[in-house]
C-alpha cells in the first residue's frame, strides 16, 4: 500500500502526544484513532439509516389505511398481454 505524507505539524504532533500518552508508535496511535472513529461513523450511519427506514415504514403503516377496502395496485384490467394500453 502507498505512503501517507503528513504535512501539518499540528497533527504531527498531536499524534506524537498521543503515542506517548498510549506507549506505542505514531503509526499504532494514528492506526487506532482513524480505526475508532471510522468505527463510530460507521455505527452512526447505519442508525441514521435504520431510523429513516422506520420513519418510512411508519407512514407506509398509516398510509395504508387511507386506501378503500378491496383497491389493489394491480392495473392489469388497463393493460394487454404485452403490456401496452388497451
């Protein structure tokens, strides 16, 4: 895999205070942050997505019995074998 050229010395020594802080080399402390923290967006994301999916799932929920007994989504009395218009 290729290099990563780290140019702000801010970063550099943030991750120099936190391989002191954790005994271990820069590599293994930026390694461990960027792992957590892609961890964390990870789970974020896939809340935020299972929230979504519920919030649409609960007007689908609704929604549904907004709708007269017996409609149907099958329009096929409109169209012919072939699926053109009658």
């Amino acid at each position: 895999m290729g290099q990563l050229n780290i140019k702000d010395d801010a970063l550099i020594a943030e991750a120099k205070e936190l391989a002191a802080l954790l005994g271990t080399s820069t590599t293994a402390a930026l390694r461990e942050a960027v792992h957590e923290r892609l961890l964390r967006e990870k789970a974020g994301r896939e809340s935020e997505r299972k929230r979504r999916y519920d919030a649409i799932m609960a007007i689908a929920e609704r929604s549904w019995k907004l709708f007269p007994p017996g409609t149907s989504s099958d329009h096929s009395d409109l169209y012919d074998e072939n699926g053109l218009p009658k």
